[in-house]
C-alpha cells in the first residue's frame, strides 16, 4: 500500500522483497477465504478495537471499509457481503486481487527487485541499503526508506523478525512482537 500512495504521489518506488514473489503472505492469508473487511455500521467496526479504538478512528475515518471495498472494486474485483456481515472477493481468492494489483503498481512505476533481503545500512549512514542477493551483496541508494518486514509472523513466508536486530544494532527502538491480527483483547 505504500508503494501505491508514494508511486501515486509522484515518487520513484522501488520494491525489495527477499522472497522469489510477491504477495506470498497475502496469498496465504486469502488460502481462508480472503475476508476483506466487515459490512456493520462503523461504530459497531471501531468497537471492535477496544481500548486501542481512539487510536484507530483516526485511520479509519481515512480508510474505512467502504474505502477499502472501492479500492478492491478499482481492482476489478467483485465483492459480496457473507452471512456473517464479513465482506470477501466473489471467487473468494486472493490471486486475482493480487495479480491485478501488481499490474497497477508496474503500471504506476513501481519496480520491483526479488530475492534481495535487506541486510541493513552501509557504514556511510542511513541513506544507501545493503541487500543480500543471488548474485551477492548489492549496495542501493535511497532518499527514503519504508521498512514492511512483516514481524516475525510467518518464517517460511519471509517474515523472519530478522529487521528487529538490525534495526537495534542502530540503536532503533522496537518494541517485542505481539499478535496484532486478532479481534479479542488479552488480560
């Protein structure tokens, strides 16, 4: 999403993915159906967020579930509402989606490089990345970097957790990884 808002707004993207794809945690997550997002009122939405829901209105009142419905319809993907209010893709896969929207992105600019993890910075600063490659480390030049290293969620998908001690090498803060794709509060 990143890349559609900076590619949008004139910028030159550049995707970097360890993995030999894109998408594959989004393939993933929609192997269940590809849930989109929930049709109920937006009060009864937000209430869903308990105590962090003041945190969130502000997010959702850019990008609600209407917004995000128009977004997969400008994919030309079609959408329906299930029994349980849960809004999904009609043929309930997300490779179409996604292949639809990375046609977009390539449309809009956005390049993208595979199997290229990101190692960290070179010792000059924070303005050129190093990256691990097939065809051995290369060093990039960047005006501004958008680190999307997916947790430590799903190792066999990419999400390694490997950015958080790069990251602290260089004295980031980073808080532990918590669960943060559930609907419940935990006591």
């Amino acid at each position: 999403m990143a890349a559609e808002v900076l590619a949008a707004g004139g910028a030159r993207v550049d995707v970097f993915d360890a993995m030999p794809s894109v998408g594959r945690k989004f393939l993933m997550a929609g192997k269940g159906g590809m849930n989109l997002t929930h049709s109920e009122p937006a009060d009864a939405f937000l209430s869903r967020y308990g105590a962090r829901s003041a945190n969130i209105a502000p997010l959702l009142a850019r990008f609600d579930a209407g917004a995000l419905s128009n977004w997969v319809h400008g994919l030309g993907v079609e959408t329906f509402v299930g029994s349980s209010g849960r809004v999904f893709p009609t043929d309930m896969k997300a490779a179409p989606m996604l292949r639809a929207w990375l046609h977009r992105l390539r449309a809009s600019g956005v390049t993208f490089h595979m199997r290229h993890r990101w190692l960290g910075w070179d010792d000059e600063g924070v303005s050129t990345s190093r990256f691990a490659t097939p065809s051995g480390e290369k060093r990039i030049r960047h005006d501004a970097l958008v680190l999307a290293s997916g947790g430590a969620s799903w190792p066999q998908l990419g999400s390694d957790g490997g950015a958080r001690a790069i990251l602290a090498a260089r004295c980031v803060a980073v808080r532990p990884f918590v669960p943060s794709n559930c609907g419940f509060d935990a006591g």
